[in-house]
C-alpha cells in the first residue's frame, strides 16, 4: 500500500467510525430509555450506562428497587380447561 491509499483508508475510517458510534449509542440507549421509564425512574438514567462500573451498579439499583409502575389488572374469571369427557357415540 502505498502513503496514498493510506490517506484514503483513513478517510473512510474517520468518516464511518461516527457512524457506528451512534447506531452503537442508539443500539444500547433505547431499550433502557424504556425499561428504566417503566420501572418508574428518569429515563435519562440510560445514559449513565456507557460509564464503565457505573453501568453495573445502575443494573443492581434497576433490579432490586421497588418499581413504581402500578401491575396489569388481573381477570376477574379462572380459566379451567375442558374436563376429558369419553367419546359420545
């Protein structure tokens, strides 16, 4: 390769590595966008999960704190399966 082709290389390089640092970025901010505003918290806190150490400790609040979202109501009825009844016939 000559200093050239180098150059060129480089270019391409410096013009798609922003690129793939932003679908990285948006790859990992949205479903924690969503997760940490179902769980009732800022959503903002998703951005703290590109800090190394940080990240893991935020994981451990998420999981083990109380969530402030209000459970899905539940039927009023019990589904009991079809009992095996012989074969008319």
């Amino acid at each position: 390769m000559d200093q050239h082709q180098i150059q060129a290389l480089q270019g391409i390089v410096l013009i798609l590595m922003p690129i793939v640092v932003i679908v990285f970025a948006a790859v990992l901010i949205i479903p924690y966008w969503f997760i940490w505003k179902k769980a009732g918290f800022t959503p903002w806190f998703s951005l703290l999960m590109f800090i190394p150490l940080v990240n893991l400790i935020m994981l451990y609040v998420l999981a083990f704190s109380e969530w402030k979202v209000v459970p899905a109501p539940q039927p009023a009825y019990v589904y009991s399966p079809p009992s095996a009844l012989p074969p008319q016939g």
